[in-house]
C-alpha cells in the first residue's frame, strides 16, 4: 500500500470541497488500514486542495459495441466534476447513438464524438484521433467497451470488474481524483489484474519485437524476462504528462495491423504493456486499485502471483500429463539451472574466466559480436562451433587459442548446471508410466554437446534431445511447434510441454494447439512475481557484477526449490520454515560478505593472526575456513577461536577498585549480587557477599546510576576483589600467550561498542585491530586499538541510521551462538590454563535447531565457494544489499516457522535474563 496515511487527510479535503459525505466516511474508516511494511511504500508531499488547484479532466471511451451504451452512461453519472467527454466509433450509426446517449449527462462540458477506422482497437483512437484534446487536460480516464473473447466467450465480468473500479461510485471518483491532486508524483492509477487473467500475462509474450522497436524510440530498456506492471485490459486513470512520450511517437493509422480479431502480438497489446514503464520513465509512481475493491493503491501488483502457488509443478504435470503421450521439458531453468540470477551473471563470470586464463579484455562483448556474424552468414540459429569459427577472424582474437577459449567455455557450462529436482522427478515419474520424455531447447549447444554438459541424471532422463542449432527451429518463433510434431511422429492434441518462458514455452503452444502446457517459473521471476521477494532484486548496476548475480542466483534457486516442493510456504505470505533455509537465505549472505572482507583486512594488514571471539566466533570461524579451503592465498592467515567475554576480561582488568566504573557503565536493572555475578564472575559475587553482608548484595541496583555509588560500596572488599582479579589474570595471560604466540592479532566478533576488545588489550598490554559485524561510534572508547566495522561503521559515520544489522542485531546473536555456555574465566593448574564456562549452554533441542541454522549459512558458502573457487575471498558484495533478507525477516516481511520458537538470547550482563524469540521479534 503505498503512503496511504500521508495523503489522506488532504483527500479528505478533497471530499469536503466536492461535498461528498459518502466518501468522507470511507476515508475515515481506511485511517484505521495499518501501515505496510512493504518497501515500496511511498511518502507524498502536502499538495492544496481541489478548489484551489485546477484540473482539467476528462474520459475517452472507445465504444465499439454499442449495445452497452446504458451501462457506460450508468458509470459516467459518477464523474463528480465538469469534463470533457471523448468517444470513438467505428461507423455513422454507432455516432448517432452516442450522441443520443451520452449528450445529456451531467458535468459533461465537451462532448466529441469521432468515427474512426476499426483499426488498433481502443489505443490507436487514444493516441490519433484525441491526441491534442486529452494533451489539453491534466486527467484523463481511458475507457471501453470491453467484450474481449480471451476464453472464448463476452467477458462481461472482467469489463464490469474495470469499469466498477474506475467509475463505480462518485466517491471512488472523487477519491481518485484526490489522490492525484494530493500526490503530484502519481501518474496513473489503474485496477489490479483480473482474476481470471494468469499469472504470466504480465510479460511481453508475443509481443517483445514491438516493445523492443518502441523501446529504443522512447529510450526504454525492455528487459524480456521481467514480469511487468501495465493495466491488463488498457483501462486506467492518468496524468496526461506521464504519458506524454507515447503520444509524441509520432505514430500513424498505418502503423496498426489490420484487424482479424489477434489476441496477442499487435502494436496496441506491445503499447498497453508499455503504459506502466511510461509513466515510470517519467519518474511519476503507479497507483494500482486492490481487487478488493477499498480506496487504496499499491505502486507494485499482485499480478495474480498466488495462482502459480496453488499445487506443486510436480502436481500440475500429473494431471496435466493424462491424456499425453509425448512430455517435453525446456531444459534451461525448468530441467537445470545456474548457479547466477540472470543470463548476464553467466556472460559476466564466463568472460571473467576467460580473463584470468587468456589475457583477453572484453570477451563478451567479443562473443556476442561473433554470434550475430554468425547468424547472419548462416541466416539462422547457430551452434557454438560456428560462433567460436566467427571469433577466430577477429583482430582481437589474433594469437589467441580459440579452440580452448571454447573448451573453457563448454567446461564451464559442464560445471554450472544443477538439476532442478522436483521437475526431474516429476519427468522420470512420467516416464516410468509409459510417457515418450524428450527435451527442447533454444540453444547454440548442439544436442550431442548437451549431452556431455547435463547433468548425468538429466541426460539419462531424456529420451531425445531437440536443440535449434541442430533443426532450425525455435520454440519462439513457433516453427518448433509447427515443424517438429511431424519428425518426432507425435500429435499435438497427445503432446504436453512443460517450460519456464512464458511465451515460447506456454503462450505458443497452447495457441497451436497442445495439451495446456506447464509452466515452472525460473526461480530468477520469483524475485519479480512474489511480493515479499521483491526487496532482493537487484539494482541496476549490480546486473553485470558477477558475484552479487551469484549471491542472489543462489538465494532464487533455493527459492526455487521450495516452491517446488512446499508452495503453500509462499502464500498468502512468504514463511521461512525451516532453520536451514533462514541460514541459507538471510546468514549465508552476511557470513560470506563479512569473512570475505574480513580476509581483504587482514591480508592488507600485514597482521595474519585471526581471533575470533566466542561464542559468535564459534560460525564464524567455519565459515571463514570455507574461505580458506577455496583460497590458497588466505593459507597464511592463522585463524583460531579465541575463549572470551565481557565477563572474563572484565575481571582480570581490574588493577585497582576504581577501573570498575566503565565495567558499571552500561546498563542494568536487577540485584546487586546477579549484577556482579554477571560482569565480574559468581566467585568474586560470593565473596562480595561474605565481606558486605548478604542483605547488602540483594539489593535492587540501577546503572550507570548507581555506578560511583556501588564502586563506593564495594571499597571494604576491594582487596578481595583485587585478588581474585589478579589469579584470573595471570591464567588469562597464560592462555593468551600459548594462542598469540606474542604476535599482534585482529579480533572478529559481531560487534558492536568493542568492549570485549577494549577489555582485552587492557589485560594483555597487546594493540589489537577490531573486525565486525558493525560498531557504534560508542567504540571509539578502543583508543590506540583500531576498530572497523563491515556493515555499518558508526566510527566513520554518521551514527543516526543504523543498518538492518545494527537494528536487528538480537536475531543475529540468538543464531551465532555456540553448543556451550559463555565462557566465564580459567583456572591455573598443574596442566596450565582450564577454561570455565557459565552454565547457560543451550538446551539439546535449542542447539539442534542452531545448529541447523548454521548448516544451512555454511551450506551456502560452499556453494558460492563451489563456483568462486580461490576468488571467494577477493569478490566485493553489496553491503547494503546482502542485508536485505535479515531487514525482510527483522521487518516482519518473511515470517518464521515454529522452528523459531526456540531462539533465544541470555543476556544476565544487563540483567533482562532471558530474552525469547517472541521478545526479539517484538524488538525488531
């Protein structure tokens, strides 16, 4: 829902200067609407009222059917101000029954009615023939009457369902007039797609040439593979500005096919799609009414998303396979995937590659040269051999060894692609009853090549194998559909194919004639389609940076898998159910960017001694060992697990009773006892006791109130309390010399003041650099020892917007954890240090959960490690974005599971014990 709350008082002045009480009513009821998390969501400027701003408005209706005209006047008595009334027919009598009907309407100032050619349908009226009346206005509202035969039949219930959501009342008027007039960066506001319509009609389908052709005029990047936001059905609210480039095309009658009743693959169905990236263009937002019919808008759609969650692939291709006797699968995203989000992710780690072993700048765009010389010589598609036969004529490519730039290549590919199970299976299900299994793909890689890159629990799945290089034919072109039935002696009517692109793989096979193919989304659209992953698409400039195309590839493909298996976790909201996949998804990501970084730090330090501090450092050390697994060059990074906490070098700093005061700094609410059993360790709380008096330790205590008050207090034990400071400091130097060797160290830890590390320098004498998560500017306390943080560094910034990891650190702390208690002090003995730990470990059933959020975060750093290989280390991330799925799940965007029910975080040191998974979320 986008700023709803922002806009609504002004639109309630909208209502009263147009004296609807109705609407007044309604707008108070909608102040009830909680806010969304969505980050879409928009914040709208204060904008005057409609008495003092005017605004020319007016409707086009394009009334080609002539027998609804009743019920189009019905609606146009909602129209709440004067307007100009736009109407375009296709013969004589048609105009004379407009005039008829509609001269006599309220509020209409201007009446035009035009006979025009029945050519481009309701669009090529709008942008011809009234052009310059609806330039003329602010508002327009485009119209007709719609009695589209998509299911063969007068789709009455869809035009009612537009037109009720457009012009149903006076107050929905009303009120979207004042949405427009509160929000001047709005540029159309339109109704949610029709139930009816599926879910991959929001892409280009037939229709990517004309809004490709379109695009370059009107400087778009049409991106095919997007789902998009248009108004299905062309009906919509708009500010004529914001579509003002369409206009200015330039555009002719001529331009329009003849009609001969398409229902896909025209000008007017390419333009329709391009209304929503029009308006876009021109930094104007999208305002899309809910299918549920209240006052409100949302800048992203629905686009009837949840349809596709309804039954498993495997489901689908069950029942869709009864009456088939051939079943053919695509092969790219729907039998195998890339590790990569995007084909451009694979272009760009490809020529990445090739770099690093040729020498040769540049190579994809050099091979993407080489394939259209190719295709161009040969006037079809082409194989890989004829390509790279291309590339050897290039000056760039003298010298080089292009046979093995192609080997390197196809052994790349070999290595990339992974099965996607669920639809594998549900193949060799299939085939086990009988079916004919055979594969089709749109491929430069000939079939006898694919079957050396596939998997080998793919290739043995497929029966044939029809590639275009090899035939000549393409599944989006259609000759496939046409050509193919014939040589593989198999009839349409008995032939279901299942595929991931909308248009070659659905929309072309069912208008010739096939079973209703399957469509299995690539996990890339689940980015795009599913609201609650929408946050995880990339920026722009991330789409040709190869290492964030993997991190995210990653997370859509195991997206992907669940979607597969268990789509009922995706509706009505996304549920992360299982430890493995928080880890995979929201820590994997975090743990990778910050131990890639953290091994760049240390390198570039010259410093190799790593300590990671426990218990945080318990994952991060695993993870960052992946790293050293991958990378030869991080071997002489000495890496190892550090035994500290707040508590056992609070103590050991302790050299005379004032250096208490930082220690009672920080905050706390509880007894007097539990406090210093806390920060200072249950023996010297005992002997506190026995110097003061019990009844003295019971006492409720506050800090940093109470702080030089307490310190006071405790000056009759403070010998007591030295001593004890002293034997747990030479058992502490004891272990931190056996572990540093007297080497200067870096410290990793999640953060976040660098207390820890303050307190250790202190008792070591040693000069450390401090690695994390994220400080606040409270760190800066380190002094001469360093501190730096990876995701949000309040040292060197601006401390006043904390980053999803700052805010949501508690979620962070319950899952990096370890299987023992905190670790409390060591004793000396004749073995030399003993480490003692609190006994506050998890609990078994606790820790088996951890412990697969955990397997779940290294799961995805040998993944990303599998495909970076000795790279892993050097790949810089986006910062921000890798902590997206943390804001997600922190947000409330992603919930989780009853898994979650046993995290919790101790937290005795500022005296709020135990803190519960349901306290963390409501922290969040």
């Amino acid at each position: 829902m986008i700023g709803i709350r922002a806009v609504l008082v002004r639109s309630m002045r909208i209502a009263r200067a147009l004296g609807l009480k109705g609407l007044l009513t309604r707008i108070r009821a909608l102040r009830q609407i909680p806010p969304s998390s969505s980050p879409d969501e928009m914040t709208f400027p204060t904008a005057s009222s409609l008495d003092q701003v005017h605004m020319e408005v007016g409707v086009m209706v394009h009334a080609y059917y002539t027998d609804i005209l009743d019920e189009l006047a019905a609606d146009l008595l909602h129209m709440p101000l004067p307007y100009v009334l736009m109407v375009s027919v296709v013969d004589a009598d048609a105009a004379a029954a407009v005039s008829t009907q509609f001269k006599n309407l309220p509020n209409v100032r201007e009446l035009h009615v035009r006979v025009v050619p029945n050519r481009g349908r309701d669009i090529a009226p709008f942008l011809l023939d009234f052009r310059d009346e609806i330039l003329a206005l602010d508002l327009v509202c485009h119209v007709h009457t719609k009695k589209s035969h998509y299911t063969g039949c007068d789709q009455s219930d869809w035009r009612r369902y537009l037109l009720n959501s457009l012009l149903g009342s006076r107050d929905r008027v009303a009120w979207m007039l004042g949405m427009f007039q509160a929000t001047p960066a709005l540029g159309m506001i339109y109704p949610e797609t029709f139930a009816k319509t599926p879910w991959w009609a929001h892409t280009w389908l037939s229709n990517l040439d004309s809004a490709r052709e379109l695009g370059g005029r009107l400087g778009l990047y049409i991106d095919p593979l997007a789902y998009i936001d248009y108004p299905v059905g062309s009906m919509f609210w708009a500010r004529t500005d914001a579509l003002r480039p369409l206009f200015d095309l330039g555009l002719s009658r001529n331009d329009f096919p003849p009609e001969l009743g398409q229902t896909d693959g025209t000008l007017q169905h390419a333009i329709e799609r391009l209304f929503g990236q029009v308006v876009r263009q021109q930094n104007r937002i999208l305002g899309i009414l809910p299918a549920s019919g209240v006052d409100a808008l949302r800048s992203e759609g629905e686009r009837n998303w949840t349809a596709y969650f309804s039954a498993t692939p495997s489901q689908r291709i069950a029942f869709a396979a009864i009456e088939a006797e051939c079943i053919s699968f695509d092969l790219f995203d729907t039998l195998v995937t890339r590790p990569f989000l995007h084909p451009s992710g694979t272009r760009a780690y490809l020529a990445h590659r090739v770099e690093q072993v040729f020498g040769l700048s540049n190579f994809a765009a050099l091979r993407e040269i080489s394939e259209a010389r190719a295709r161009a010589e040969c006037g079809c598609d082409v194989s890989s051999a004829s390509i790279y036969a291309a590339m050897a004529h290039l000056p760039e490519l003298h010298g080089q060894d292009v046979a093995a730039i192609r080997d390197l290549e196809l052994a790349t590919e070999a290595r990339l692609l992974k099965p996607r199970r669920a639809v594998l299976d549900a193949a060799r299900v299939q085939a086990r009853a009988g079916k004919r299994i055979i594969a089709i793909s749109d491929m430069y890689l000939t079939a006898s090549e694919l079957r050396h890159a596939l998997p080998a629990p793919v290739t043995t799945a497929l029966q044939e194998i029809y590639v275009s290089c090899d035939t000549g034919w393409r599944k989006d072109s259609g000759d496939v559909w046409r050509q193919l039935p014939e040589r593989a002696s198999a009839v349409p009517a008995r032939w279901l194919h299942v595929g991931d692109n909308e248009h070659a793989d659905v929309q072309l096979p069912l208008s010739l004639g096939f079973i209703g193919p399957v469509h299995t989304m690539r996990p890339a659209a689940l980015l795009d389609v599913v609201p609650a992953l929408r946050p995880l698409r990339p920026k722009p400039d991330l789409l040709h940076r190869w290492p964030d195309q993997l991190w995210l590839g990653l997370l859509a493909n195991h997206f992907g898998a669940l979607a597969d298996q268990s789509p009922e976790a995706f509706t009505p909201g996304l549920v992360i159910e299982t430890p493995e996949t928080f880890g995979y998804v929201v820590l994997g990501p975090l743990l990778l960017d910050y131990c890639a970084w953290l091994a760049r730090m240390t390198l570039e330090s010259g410093n190799t001694r790593l300590l990671f501090l426990s218990r945080e450092g318990y994952l991060l050390l695993r993870a960052f060992r992946r790293l050293q697994q991958s990378d030869p060059s991080l071997a002489a990074i000495r890496a190892s697990y550090l035994l500290v906490s707040r508590r056992a070098v609070n103590t050991p700093s302790l050299h005379r009773i004032e250096d208490l005061a930082p220690i009672f700094a920080a905050p706390y609410t509880g007894s007097f006892h539990t406090m210093l059993s806390a920060r200072l360790g249950e023996t010297l709380a005992d002997a506190v006791t026995r110097e003061l008096g019990s009844a003295a330790t019971a006492e409720t205590v506050y800090l940093p109130e109470m702080g030089s008050a307490l310190i006071e207090r405790l000056r009759p034990a403070a010998a007591a309390i030295l001593e004890i400071a002293r034997n747990e400091r030479e058992a502490y130097l004891a272990y931190w010399a056996a572990q540093t060797e007297g080497d200067a160290a870096i410290v990793a830890d999640i953060g976040y003041a660098a207390t820890i590390q303050t307190r250790l320098a202190e008792v070591t004498g040693a000069s450390l650099h401090g690695a994390y998560f994220a400080v606040r500017r409270s760190a800066l306390q380190a002094g001469r020892n360093r501190v730096s943080g990876r995701f949000h560094d309040g040292c060197r910034g601006v401390d006043c917007k904390p980053s999803p990891v700052m805010s949501h650190h508690l979620l962070l702390e319950a899952v990096l954890t370890a299987p023992e208690g905190q670790f409390s002090h060591f004793q000396l003995d004749a073995n030399g240090p003993s480490p003692v730990h609190s006994s506050n470990a998890p609990l078994p059933a606790t820790w088996a959960v951890i412990d697969r959020v955990q397997a779940g975060a290294l799961q995805f750093m040998d993944d990303f490690c599998d495909v970076a290989g000795a790279e892993a280390s050097q790949v810089t991330l986006d910062c921000s974005h890798v902590q997206r799925p943390l804001q997600c799940v922190g947000t409330g965007r992603w919930q989780l599971g009853d898994w979650a029910r046993a995290l919790a975080v101790e937290d005795q040191y500022t005296g709020r014990g135990k803190v519960s998974k349901e306290d963390i979320m409501a922290n969040l």
